[in-house]
C-alpha cells in the first residue's frame, strides 16, 4: 500500500535487471560500517560481476579512518544511486559481509578484472606511489534493495 500511494516520492521496487544495470554501470557508491554505535561512511569505487560486488581500499598514509572501521567479516551496506531529477531517480541498498581477498588466492584475479572491467576508478593505482597499502574486499550479498522514481511516471 504505502509504495502505491507515496512511491512518486518515495520510489517503487527495481526490477532485478534494472539492479543488475546500475550496478554494472555506475562503478561508485557510499560504503558504511560501524564500529560499536559509532557510524562511518565513505565514498568507494567498486567493481560488480553479476554475483559478487568488489572494493578496492587504498591506504596512502598510517592512519585512514576507514582500515579502523572494516575488519574480515564485517556486516557493510553499499549505497548506490543514479540521480536524474527529483522524480528520475534509482538507489539501490546491498547489504552483506565483507570479505579480506589474499593476493595469493584465486578470488584476486577476479576481482581485479571486475574493478577494470566497471569500477569508477582503474586499478593502475596498484603502481602508484605514495601508496602504502591496497586490500581488496568481497561483499558477500545478502540482501539487495532497489527503489526508483521514472520521470514518465508522473
């Protein structure tokens, strides 16, 4: 009832090829974590295959704020938006647990192709200087929540 009646404003369910899409497509979004009650979002670029999302966390100096709130296994939400207008817009929510990659194991290469294949940013970073440290993530999905507003619907 309540997307019937409000979804103008506040967005219908996204159809699981729409989601897919924009997942695909759109290469960044807001990653948020917690530790304790405290909260932490930033921006991310990330990679999607169709199955698994991919994060690539650079750390360029001792102490980044985000190494302080992620550990292995860790519950995480992506926050991915294509805002066209106030009534042309699509979010998508995906909800899972965070995932160290080893270098050594078979999942890196994997991810490294997804996130030159359609992250925001290119993973020619690897070979910058400057740059301490890189961990690459695995976002097991658990829960994935797609709302949008189309313009040719108002």
């Amino acid at each position: 009832m309540p997307t019937e009646t409000y979804g103008q404003w506040m967005g219908t369910p996204m159809d699981d090829r729409d989601i897919d899409r924009l997942l695909t497509d759109a290469g960044w979004g807001v990653l948020s974590l917690a530790e304790g009650d405290e909260p932490y979002s930033i921006p991310v670029s990330f990679g999607y295959d169709g199955d698994d999302v991919f994060l690539a966390l650079i750390r360029d100096s001792p102490e980044n704020t985000k190494f302080e709130f992620i550990d292995d296994g860790q519950r995480a939400r992506l926050l991915v938006t294509d805002i066209g207008g106030r009534f042309d817009w699509q979010s998508i929510a995906v909800t899972g647990t965070a995932r160290a990659l080893n270098r050594a194991g078979g999942e890196w290469d994997r991810a490294v192709e997804t996130l030159d294949d359609n992250a925001w940013f290119s993973t020619d970073f690897e070979r910058a200087e400057g740059i301490e440290e890189i961990t690459v993530w695995r976002l097991e999905i658990d829960e994935v929540r797609g709302l949008e507003v189309k313009e040719d619907e108002n």
